[in-house]
C-alpha cells in the first residue's frame, strides 16, 4: 500500500505532525492484553497501521471523548477500503483498575466493535507510555473531591484516585514506524455514551462542550491515515 508522499517532521494537512521513528524491538515486544483478554504486541500487528491514543476508564475530564473520536474513527475505517488494514485502540495508563473485563464493559458503551481497548500491568505501561513521551502519574483525590465527585460508573463506589497525563493522538504505520502524532485535548464531533457523560466532572462538561487549548479531532486522524496510506478517508 502506497501512501502520499510525507516528510518526518512535517505537518499534517489535517493537523498533527509527521514522523519517521522505527519503534524500539524492546517496545515492539510489549505485551498488552485487549477487552476480551487477548494477548498482544505490537510486533504480532506489524502489517496494519494502528491507531491509539492514552486513556483510562475512571477518568472524569476527558478520556470518554477520547473514546467516542476513536468509536468514529474505527467506524470509519470499517466503512472503507482500509477496514482490514487498521486496528483502532484505546490503550489504558490505568493498570490497578482497568482489568481486560472492565475494558470490555466501557468499549461496549459505546455501542462499537470497530475499535478495542488494552491494558496491562503498570510497569508495562510506563515503559509504552514514555516511550511515546506521555508518562503517567497517580494522584490521590484530596477529601473534598471524594465528597464531591461522581460515584464511578461502574461501581458505584468513589474512586480514590486520578491519573495524570498528557493527552495525545498517535499512528504507529505497517512497517512499525511510529508515524504520526497529535497533542492535545479531544474536540468530539458526536455523542459519548449517557452513563459517561453523567459521570463527568464540571470540568468533563466543559470538555465535552468546548475544551480547552491544543486539540485534536477525527479528521485529523483520518487525514493522516489518508495520507500514510493512499486511500481517501
């Protein structure tokens, strides 16, 4: 398959920037579990070009949109010539609590199987997650957040704490090149699932109406894969 002619470096016409960086055997070898506890690497999903961006289930601010833009994108890949060629993936920074069953019960609120979602332990997320400049941290609520925020959707119980990272975007093409990336928050274009949007904080609302600063949305993503792979998205 034969894409568009790009520079590293180089901007997207879509936005996000173009890179040219051969992912590290070490990284390759990582392995991840999906929703339904498959196991994984990216190694076993050179030939495809993935998809993925940084997320976590108990996340209140941002991550469900962050969802619902790879819920579209994964059904827009489905709905054209690449649907074999793409793996859309929500990878989690969240190793405590996003367990394989927890992911298959978030993904399936967005009412999608074009997309999937990964964990697994947190010494492996970290190495991944730094690889892609995004480390991660824990960070306890202090007592009034426990008050005040939502209990957590699938609980029903308070969440002790948050995990603090940068938000970002990224392509990994078929030759295990880490070929694109974008940075920022997401601006969604449809829909998150009802249950989510109730356990969104002030601040989630906000988001999810208008957020703030650097963004990324869907056609982004799409105009990048469209133009690593030549195929029009």
């Amino acid at each position: 398959m034969s894409g568009m002619k790009h520079e590293a470096n180089q901007s997207a016409i879509a936005g996000g920037t173009f890179l040219s960086e051969p992912m590290p055997a070490d990284i390759l070898a990582l392995t991840l579990t999906d929703a339904d506890g498959k196991k994984f690497t990216f190694e076993s999903l050179k030939g495809k070009y993935v998809v993925f961006a940084n997320f976590l289930t108990s996340c209140q601010e941002i991550c469900p949109m962050t969802t619902a833009n790879l819920r579209d994108i994964g059904d827009a890949i489905a709905a054209s010539p690449l649907a074999s060629k793409v793996v859309v993936l929500d990878i989690s920074v969240d190793a405590k609590r996003d367990t394989a069953e927890r992911l298959r019960k978030y993904i399936d609120l967005y009412s999608s199987t074009h997309f999937n979602a990964a964990t697994s332990d947190n010494a492996t997320l970290a190495k991944f997650w730094s690889y892609f400049g995004a480390p991660f941290s824990k960070q306890a609520f202090a007592a009034a957040d426990l008050k005040s925020l939502p209990l957590d959707w699938m609980t029903g119980k308070p969440n002790e704490y948050d995990v603090m990272h940068p938000d970002l975007v990224a392509i990994v093409d078929d030759k295990s090149n880490w070929a694109w990336l974008d940075l920022g928050a997401p601006q969604v274009g449809t829909t998150i699932p009802a249950k989510l949007k109730s356990y969104l904080s002030e601040e989630g609302l906000k988001n999810l109406k208008k957020p703030e600063g650097v963004t990324w949305d869907t056609k982004a993503v799409l105009g990048a894969l469209s133009q690593l792979t030549g195929v029009k998205l």
